[in-house]
C-alpha cells in the first residue's frame, strides 16, 4: 500500500518533469520545436484517450470525434469573431467552445450510449463518426464537406505574423497545456474518491452500484473529461493546421493511434502511457522522415508482435476480460 | 416493533421458472431474521430484488414506508441496504481497505478519514486487521467471505442483507461468525437478515425464522418452531438429520 502511494506520487513528479524537459528543449533548442510538438501532441492523445478507457475498460471508437469538434470550435472562433475580438481573446473562446462542443456530444453519447456493456458501446461509437461527420457536412457552417480554412481569416484580420505566432505559440502552449492538465487529472482520478468509485465500477459494476455508486454518473465524468482533452487536442491541431477537412477529421486514424499507445503503454496508470506515447511518436516521426511510406506497414507489425505477446490485451478492452491485476496496480 | 423494510406479494420468474412466487415479508428493527430453505428456494433472488439489482415481475418493496420498488441500487445503498454476496465479488486488484473504504464512501456517505477508521473498526472485529494492506486476491475463501460481510457492515447499514454467511466456513467457525452477526445486530442497532446453510447450528442466532421453499414462504415462527415443523423437516431437513 505504501509502495502503491509512493509509486503514485512519483509517477506524478517523473510525468510532469518529463513534459517540462521538452518544454525546456523546445524553448532552448526552436529549431526542434516541430518535433516536440509531434511528440507533446501524442502523450496528450495517449493520456486523454486513456482517461476514458483506462478508468472505465470503455473503448471510443469515435474518439476522433472530439478531435474535430475542437477542431470545429477553433475554426468558428476564428471565422466568427477575428473581425472584432483580439487574437488572445478569440484564442481564449475557441478553447472554450471546444469543450462545450465536445461536452455536449460526450453528454448526449454517454448519457444513452454508457448503459451499454463494454462492446456494444465500442461498436456503437463506430456509428457516431460517420453521424456527426453526416451531419456536419451537410451545414454550411460547418463548411459543408470541404471543410473551414481560416488561414485567410487571421492574415486579413491580424496580419500574417500573427499566423505563425498562432501555429507556432499558441498551438504549442494548448498541447503542452492539455499534456499537463491529463496528467494532473489522472493523477487525481488514481488518488480521489471518483478514482475509487470508477475502480469499483471497472472492476464490478453491479457491486459498485450495490454500494452506493452511480455507475453511469461517473462513467460519464471520465468520458466527457476525456472527451474535452481531446477537443482541446484538436483545437491546437487546427492552429497548427489552419484547416479541418471533414475527411480526415472524421477518419479512424486518432482514435486507432491512441489505441496503439494504450496497447504499449497499458491502461489506468500515468508513466506508462505516457512514455509508450514518447515512444509512438518518435517511432512515427523517425519512419515518416526516415521511411516514408513504410510507417503503417512497421507500425501493423508492432500491433502484431504486441498483440501476440499478450494476446488477452486487444480482446480484454472489448470483453472485459483483462481486468486488472496485483501488477498493474502497484506498476502506477 | 416498527417495520423497516416490507416486501409485498412479489413475484419474479426466469422464463418459467418462478423464483420467486409472491413473498410477502416484514422485516423489523432490530431484528434478526433467518430465511432458510433449500438450494434454489429463491433466496438469493428475494435479495437481489430488495437491493434492486433485478426488478420484480409483481409486487412491491417498501422500505421505511417509501415506495424504492423502482429505485436504483446505489439510491437503495446510500439510504441504508447493505448486502453480502453469496459469492464474494470483492475488488480482487485493490487492497481489503480500499474494498471496504469503498462502501463507506459511497453507501455510508463518510470521508475518506471516517472510513478509513470505521474500516480499521470493522476488520477488527472480523479478525482481518492484519491484512488490512493485503490485496482483496491474495486472501483465503473464508477470508474473502469475512471481507465480504466487513465491507456490508462497514458502512453502517440499516439493513444488511447476508446472503449464505456461514456457507462454506469450517462448522467449528460458525458460532463465532453468527456470535459476531447477533453483536452487530444488536449492537448497532440494524436490522439484520440471515441466511444459512449450516442451518441447524446456526438458525438458532436468530429472533425469527422463515421457510422459503419454491419461491414462496412456507414456514413463519421463532427458530425453534421452525426448524421443528413437519414440512420443514420433510422436504428440507430430512436429508440433513437423517
Ligand atoms: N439469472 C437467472 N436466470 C435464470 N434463472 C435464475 C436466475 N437466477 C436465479 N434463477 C433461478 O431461480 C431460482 C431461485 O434461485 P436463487 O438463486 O434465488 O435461489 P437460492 O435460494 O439463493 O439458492 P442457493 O441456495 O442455490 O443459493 C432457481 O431455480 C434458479 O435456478
Ligand atoms: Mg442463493
């Protein structure tokens, strides 16, 4: 039990320590701010995604979704209000609105879809991106199928200096911020009353509910904090980006990668899917740099060689098979 | 004696069985109340449908007074029910504080420092307060059923629903465990429902008994009484006096 809250208090101090390393790297070294921003972008992805599957056994398979409505959210702000707010402000708002795109949609979703065992969740959620990207293409101001583009927006309002300095800075801070806050509510959510009842819930959700705990109440929480990190995830995105395309916001890829960190990294802890995201994204970043082309092909066969090492892992988050173990929990 | 919690004329079947067939039943304060009968009788149904885990095909569930037919477990767990599995269903990858802290939390509403010292409390009286930082796995089975009954005791039920508590135990155990389960009864002033599968040994604990046979309660009276009725005896103890 000692060794437990040692480890937990640790992991905490190493995972926020990790993240101010790169911090320290990018603001030192700006040449390398590129790949620090790929690899800051890829803990966050892991951790936000974790906080919902790893707290809850839950697998998202529409996770993308709260990329791209942050995404959305930033891209409205922008479209809507650069003609008379400050960029600070506009920036501000956009944050804002992201969570409130993604916590409506993680509310409606969880509140029906988290009644559900484990794997009809899963396959429903698989519903909800091609929905909400039917949806969103067919409203002009989500920009239809192709898209929003608010490049022109900043330069015609604030000039074009303020263009780099939203996709270099600004982007930069909202990753690095979202990284820091994942790890400060996981560390929470492993040390807090919510930790215990989602613990209990993961574990048994008819003895949770037996003992006074609202199963669906505190899915829900994990789901629309995880929901909203990822928002924010996607609203730094389109900074870097200034555009989102429906097509690829809505595609599979995000919620498949954040799968694969979770697959290195295992779920519910802190330093671990942290550290399988620093090694996700400087695999993807070397093979996309190095090998172009060749990165999926090496990534399927890492899948594989994880899948077959620990066959119970793919199949648990579906069946609820792999419950946790003496290890996973004193590995925090 | 007032009634605390009052089960009317409920029915639930699976398919055609009829587990339960209308039981009506008032349990008392203060009291402890053994339900005995044989395999698939439908105790654990009866439970499962006071606790709200399986809705009733018919009937009602009245506890202090109010309607909870429909309410969800964990409202029926923080107004006082508390409940032991037959089998234990602990938290097997926390350790035996966390499984009971967690019912303190949450069904008996207490701080994390409450429960941690009515925990403390609690794995005392029970005998596992030297496991107490051991994970809920690596315990023995008497040990699990011991932390299965600590955790419903801990957070300080009203009623406290003990589903085959002495099942299982080494016979030589079970007069310090229904010794146990009368001192919580009476000391805390709950009401406390038994069930039993070393009946003979053990049924003799209780205020009142009732015989549920088939899904209906067949048999009502002081222990004695019960254990000396001729259907009792014939399609149930036979076997076992022999
Ligand atoms: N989920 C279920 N599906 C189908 N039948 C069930 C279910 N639960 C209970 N039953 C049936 O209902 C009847 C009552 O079962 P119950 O478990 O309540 O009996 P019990 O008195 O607790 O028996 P035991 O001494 O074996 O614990 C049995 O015939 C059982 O097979
Ligand atoms: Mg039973």
């Amino acid at each position: 039990m000692r060794l437990i809250l040692l480890n937990k208090h640790l992991s905490l101090i190493f995972s926020l320590l990790i993240v101010f390393v790169f911090i320290l790297l990018r603001s030192i070294f700006p040449e390398y701010s590129q790949m620090v921003y790929f690899i800051v972008f890829y803990i966050a992805l892991g951790l936000a995604f974790n906080i919902f599957l790893g707290f809850t056994n839950y697998v998202c398979f529409g996770y993308t979704v709260f990329l791209a409505l942050g995404g959305y959210a930033m891209a409205h702000s922008i479209k809507w209000l650069a003609s008379s707010l400050n960029p600070v402000l506009v920036f501000t708002i956009g944050v804002l609105l992201s969570s409130l795109y993604a916590g409506i949609v993680a509310l409606l979703v969880g509140a029906i879809g988290l009644r559900l065992k484990e794997t009809y969740f899963a396959i429903a959620t698989i519903g909800l991106t091609q929905g909400l990207r039917f949806f969103i293409e067919g409203f002009r101001v989500w920009g239809g199928s192709e898209g929003l583009i608010v490049a022109g927006d900043i330069i015609s309002n604030y000039g074009s200096e303020w263009l780099t300095t939203l996709s270099i800075e600004y982007a930069d801070i909202l990753v690095f911020s979202t990284a820091v806050l994942s790890i400060v509510i996981t560390y929470y959510l492993l040390n807090s009353r919510t930790g215990y009842a989602l613990l209990a819930i993961r574990e048994d959700e008819e003895v949770a509910n037996s003992f006074g705990i609202n199963p669906v109440k505190y899915k829900l929480l994990a789901f629309m904090i995880s929901a909203i990190l990822g928002a924010f995830i996607g609203a730094s995105k389109l900074l870097k980006d200034q555009a989102v395309f429906p097509a690829e916001a809505f595609s599979l890829g995000f919620t498949l990668e954040a799968l694969v960190i979770t697959l290195i990294g295992g779920k519910g802890t802190l330093l671990f899917p942290l550290i399988a995201g620093i090694l996700y994204a400087s695999l993807k970043y070397f093979l996309t740099t190095i090998l172009p082309g060749f990165q999926l092909l090496i990534f399927a066969i890492i899948v594989i060689v994880i899948v077959e090492l620990f066959p119970e892992g793919i199949m648990g988050w579906l069946k609820k098979k792999l419950r946790g173990r003496a290890i996973e929990s004193i590995l925090i | 004696m007032s009634v605390v919690l009052r089960v009317e004329g409920v029915a639930k079947y699976f398919g055609g069985i009829k587990a339960l067939d209308g039981v009506t039943l008032d349990i008392h304060e203060n009291e402890l109340l053994a339900i005995i009968g044989p395999n698939g009788a439908g105790k654990t149904t009866l439970f499962n449908v006071i606790t709200g885990l399986r809705k009733p095909d018919r009937g009602r569930v009245l506890y202090m007074g109010r309607d909870i037919t429909r309410a969800p477990p964990y409202k029926r767990a923080q107004m006082g029910i508390a409940r032991a599995f037959q089998i234990p269903r602990l938290i097997y990858n926390a350790s035996v504080m966390d499984n009971a802290v967690l019912s303190c939390l949450f069904g008996g509403k207490m701080d994390l420092n409450n429960s941690k010292k009515r925990v403390l409390e609690v794995l005392k009286l029970v005998g596992l307060e030297k496991k107490a930082n051991e994970l809920a796995a690596n315990l023995t089975s008497p040990e699990k059923k011991l932390l299965e009954f600590a955790r419903a005791v801990a957070m300080k039920p009203r009623v406290l629903l003990l589903d085959e508590i002495v099942a299982g135990m080494p016979p030589a155990e079970v007069d310090n465990i229904m010794n146990l389960v009368r001192k919580i009864a009476i000391g805390e002033k709950i009401t406390v429902v038994a069930m039993v599968e070393h009946v003979i040994r053990a049924v003799k604990y209780a205020d009142r008994a009732v015989f549920l046979h088939q899904g209906r309660i067949l048999v009502e009276g002081s222990p004695s009484e019960v254990l000396n009725n001729k259907l009792v005896k014939e399609v149930y103890l036979g076997e076992i006096i022999e």
